[in-house]
C-alpha cells in the first residue's frame, strides 16, 4: 500500500494517459510522445548535472561556499547565486539538485531563492534568443522587469517561511 501511496501521481498520470488513448487514439499518441521526449530530454541532462554536482561536492570545501554563500555571505553571496543562475544552461528542473547540493553545503535560503529565480527567468542563453527574436527593447525591459522580481520574491519567501521550516527542508536536502 505504502508503494502504491509513493507513486500516486505517476500511476494516476498513467491511468490519464490510457484514458486518453482509448478516448483519442492521436491525442494518446502525443501524450505518449511528449512523455518520452521528456524522458529522453532527463536523461541526456540530469547524469551531466549529478557528476558536476559530485565535484562540487569534493571539490568546493563547506567552508568556501559558507564564506562566500552562506548566512553572512550578504550582497556578494546574492549576487553570486544571480550570477550562477543566469549563467545557467539548462531546463529549470536542473536547478533543484543544485539547490539540495547548495543547501548541504549550508548556503543561505535568500541566495538558494535567487539562484532558483534567476535560473528560472534571466539566463544569459534565453536572453541572447530574446535579444535575436524579439530585439534589445524588450529583451532589456524584461530583464529590468525581472531582476526587482526576483529579489522582492525572494525576500518575501525568505520572510514567509519559518525558521523550523527552513531548517527541515535543509535537513530533508542532507538526508538525500
């Protein structure tokens, strides 16, 4: 039962997707596509970011990332984490390793919430297709638009969440 309870979601996205088939033998089909370019697309990804993450880990000491990261970190550790998320090259479900991995290195909750932020909405390859699809203007407000964003909403999530709660989701991140 505890199995079943485990994978609820992907077993009720399995009974959708057959739902849909039987319905819709083309929408089925293209459920089942979308399903395995997804698979495809996480595959080829995620191993590069897991052995990246694992240097990380050996290779960055606690200790740099707490002094230059970390709860005393201030203005430089938050612009850092922009700096790290807008360099960024990849689909935003890659950010959350890396933010587990940050978390374990005790990298303060503000700058895990900028770097998510940032990953999510002012990467420097998104950007440059911006600049090339829909020109500087916009691509210049949108970013100036995006970066007051980030910061107020990764204030206000700072602030919002307790501090038992912040301290379990690190703990969960060290568990795993």
């Amino acid at each position: 039962m505890d199995l079943i309870k485990k994978y609820s979601i992907f077993l009720i996205a399995v009974f959708i997707i057959i739902l849909a088939f039987l319905w819709d033998k083309e929408l089925g089909s293209n459920a089942i596509e979308t399903v395995k370019f997804s698979t495809v697309e996480m595959l080829l990804v995620l191993p590069p970011v897991f052995i990246l993450l694992g240097l990380l880990d050996v290779w960055v000491p606690r200790d740099t990332m707490v002094k230059y990261m970390g709860e005393n970190s201030g203005f430089k550790g938050a612009l850092l984490a922009f700096i790290i998320g807008s360099s960024a090259a990849g689909p935003l479900y890659v950010v959350f390793p890396i933010a587990a991995a940050f978390m374990k290195k005790d990298v303060r909750f503000y700058n895990i919430l900028i770097l998510i932020g940032a990953w999510s909405t002012t990467k420097i390859p998104m950007l440059l297709f911006e600049f090339s699809a829909l020109g500087g203007q916009f691509m210049f407000t949108r970013l100036l638009m995006n970066i007051p964003i980030v910061i107020i909403m990764a204030l206000v999530m700072d602030k919002a969440f307790k501090q038992n709660q912040v301290e379990a989701i690190y703990n969960l991140a060290k568990s795993n």
